[in-house]
C-alpha cells in the first residue's frame, strides 16, 4: 500500500476546514503539545487506584 505522494508537501500542512499552513506554525507546536498532555494524562488514568482520582483526570481529557 502507498502512503507517499513523491510530491513533498512543501513543508506546509491542512488544518481542519482545508486552510494550508506552515508546518512550523505556532497551531502546529500548540496541537502536537495537547496531544502529548491528553496522552499522558491517559497513562496516568491508567496507573490510578481511586476512583476519584480517575474521575478527576477525565473530566479534564473531556
């Protein structure tokens, strides 16, 4: 299966609505980092005991 264009993409990315950005964009970094957070408060939902404390953490990730 191909996942490549060999058209590059000009170091540019589509944000939702189609609107074409830099790749280096400020949006870019900003998602990329909430997606680390919401992973890692993930993994510590995982390692949680009490339920309280879980019910804390995904009220955050909602």
């Amino acid at each position: 299966m191909k996942v490549y264009t060999k058209n590059g993409d000009k170091g540019m990315t589509s944000l939702i609505g189609g609107k074409k950005i830099e790749k280096d964009d400020i949006r870019v970094e900003a998602y990329g980092t909430i997606d680390e957070l919401n992973s890692y408060i993930g993994l510590c939902y995982h390692y949680l005991k009490e339920d309280s404390d879980k019910e804390a953490l995904r009220k955050i990730q909602v």
